[in-house]
C-alpha cells in the first residue's frame, strides 16, 4: 500500500494543476454552477478530448491486464508527462479567496473519504486469517476516473458548497432577528 501512495506523488501534482484551472474557470463564472455547466459543455473539447483520455485510457487497460509493479510505474510517468504539459501550459494565476477555501476543503476532504476507504478495504483482505487478495489495479481505475471527471466533480463540489451557504445564511438572518428583538 505505500508504494501506492509513491506512485500518486505525480497524480496528486497533476491534479492539484487541474483543479487549480477548473477554480479560475469556476471564479470566471461567479461560482454560478449553471453558467461553470454551461462552460464545460462548450469546452468539453479540450476538457475531455485531449492527451488526459488517451493516457487514462492506457493507464485502465494497463490495471486490468498487468500486475501491481507495471500499473505503479506507468501511472507515475504518465502523470508526470501530463504534470509536465498542465505545468507548461498554466495560464492564469489563482488568488485564493475564502470560496476557494471552502472547494478546496470539500475537494480535499471527498479524496481523504476515498483514501480511508481504500485503507479499509486493503486492511479488511490482508488480515492474518483472511484471504489475500489485491485491490490496487481497482483503486488506480477509480483515481483515473476522478482525475478525467474532475471538472464535473468540482460542479458538484461547487453546487453543495452554494446549497451549504444558503441555508447558514439563512439561519444567520434568523439568529440576528432574534437578538435584534
């Protein structure tokens, strides 16, 4: 299991770039989530079309047909050479408001749900009397599949941090009516 984690050192750069063009995308829209959908419509060429789909694509097959060794070492060059290109390629700068604080969190959080979740089930098949049996190849596909949906995961993200904020403000205009009074 840690040379799992090793191998995510370069999905974790690479999506930290995503996510950080996703948000100035996002902060273009207003953090509006109907107009950031509109957005990744009109621009699903190059969300979805480019290098990232042919190498997550690679990188399924990979885990479906090679053993634990080869999956770790193609996911770590593969999302080096994509870390490379987003690096290469980053245009705008991100200045980190409370709202992106608040994503960040939520984006952090849902992949550290995911993690403890991957724990538990390496945990559960690799106790002394149980079966040995290895889920890894599962948990790149999983991985890869978030990294190539992540624009559609920060639109979730972004909608719950919205549904979120208006009901604590509207319990903020109650609380403040009442001391008022």
């Amino acid at each position: 299991m840690i040379f799992f984690y090793i191998s995510l050192i370069t999905y974790l750069s690479y999506n930290i770039l995503k996510y950080r063009s996703l948000l100035i995308s996002l902060e273009a829209e207003n953090f509006n989530a109907l107009k950031y959908n509109k957005r990744i419509l009109n621009d699903k060429k190059r969300l979805f079309l480019g290098p990232e789909l042919f190498i997550a694509l690679i990188l399924i097959v990979i885990s479906l047909t090679f053993n634990i060794k080869v999956i770790e070492i193609c996911v770590i060059l593969s999302y080096m050479i994509l870390f490379l290109y987003a690096l290469k390629t980053k245009k705008d700068k991100l200045k980190i408001t409370k709202k992106h604080i608040i994503r960040i969190i939520l984006l952090v959080f849902i992949y550290l749900l995911l993690n403890v979740w991957f724990c538990l089930d390496y945990a559960s098949y690799h106790n002394p009397n149980g079966l040995i049996f290895e889920n890894s190849p599962l948990y790149y596909i999983i991985l890869i599949a978030m990294s190539y949906l992540s624009p559609y995961i920060l639109f979730v993200v972004n909608f719950i941090t919205k549904a979120f904020g208006r009901i604590f403000k509207k319990k903020d205009k109650k609380n403040t009516k009442k001391t008022k009074k």
